[in-house]
C-alpha cells in the first residue's frame, strides 16, 4: 500500500481540515470551517468542499476528528517518503563517504504530537571521510504540497561555503505537482552542486 502514490489533492485538503478546526480555530463551527458530514449506516463520511477527509464512527469529538485527520495525512506523508527515496536512490550522485536521511519517524512523531508539516531530509558524512571534505544538505520537504526549501554547505580551505551560492530561488525552493517530481528536481539541483566541487573534495 505504501507503494501507491500520495494523493495530493487529499493531503491539500486535509490539512486545511485540520487547519480549520485547531489552534486559532479551535472553536469554530465545523460549517465555517468548509468541513460537512454524511451518516451512512454506522459510519460519518466528512468531507473538507467536495474531498472525502476522513470517516468517523457516529458519534466522536472535535479531538478525535483532528486525531483522524492526521492519522490519514501520515499514510500518506510515507507514501510521499517512500516516492522521494526511490526516485533519490536512482537519480542522486551521492559524493563518496556521504549518506542520505530521511528523519521520517521524528517527522511523524512531530505530526501526531503537534500537526508539524515539514519532513527533513539530510545529506551527510558517513563517518569514512575527514571532516574537512564534509558536504551537508538539508531538504525541508513541506507536506501539505510537493515543495521544498533546499540548503547545503561544503568546507573548503577558508570554511564553509554555501554550496548553492548562485543558484536561482527556484533551484533552492522548489515546487512541483508530485513528490517524485520534486525528488527529481532536488537532484538535477544538487548534482551539479556536487559536480562543480573539487574532485578531491569528492573522494574519500
């Protein structure tokens, strides 16, 4: 089931579900919220505009609907995970004695704890390599669309250099109309990162 790709359009409007009805919005009417319900035998389909958010037993509270609201957003925050770590996996050139991260489990537990709506994803030493040929990369991957914030450094002889230096704001946030889409672009960006790197700075 993970295999499959994450809805897009259910994610958008389950978190703005949850946006409607949490913090700020605590207290406001479920119909101010855009959220409606339909009872069907022993269950409540509800509904954010004309998207199936969640489905609820017949009686249930504001807690327990925004509990099910992340519930089925963190199906699909691993579906979107799993997407980007294959499309990562084939397309990415890793320079040698560094590692990918996907801090997915801290990002979930954020999600269930709080409603956090970011998942980062880490490039670093593996350990087999001296410090001073570390490149570091950060991907904050938002979870509410497919878009990100991008950042990288790499140590050179006067320091840390930014390792995107120059490249245009769209390289370094982009967006895209599907998680795979999105891994794909990071890629293309941070490979010609990679390659305009110093080979020795490349090698282990």
């Amino acid at each position: 089931m993970l295999q499959t790709a994450p809805n897009i359009a259910y994610l958008k409007a389950a978190w703005a579900a949850f946006a409607g009805i949490s913090g700020a919005n605590a207290k406001q009417s479920y119909e101010a919220a855009g959220l409606s319900f339909t009872r069907i035998n022993h269950s409540t389909l509800v509904r954010k505009n004309d998207v199936q958010v969640s489905t609820m037993p017949i009686h249930y509270t504001r807690h327990d609907l925004r509990v099910g609201f992340l519930g089925r957003i963190e199906n699909e925050v691993r579906k979107a995970a799993f997407e980007m770590d294959a499309v990562f996996y084939r397309d990415l050139d890793l320079p040698e004695g560094h590692h990918l991260v996907i801090e997915l489990e801290e990002c979930l537990r954020l999600l269930r704890r709080r409603g956090n709506r970011s998942l980062s994803i880490l490039i670093e030493p593996d350990g087999s390599i001296p410090l001073d040929a570390a490149v570091r990369v950060e991907m904050r991957v938002f979870l509410d669309a497919p878009r990100a914030c991008v950042y990288g450094c790499a140590a050179d002889a006067s320091g840390q250099v930014d390792l995107l230096d120059g490249a245009a704001k769209r390289a370094r946030m982009p967006r895209a109309s599907d998680y795979a889409g999105l891994a794909a672009q990071i890629s293309s960006t941070l490979n010609d990162a990679f390659a305009s790197l110093p080979r020795a700075q490349l090698a282990a």
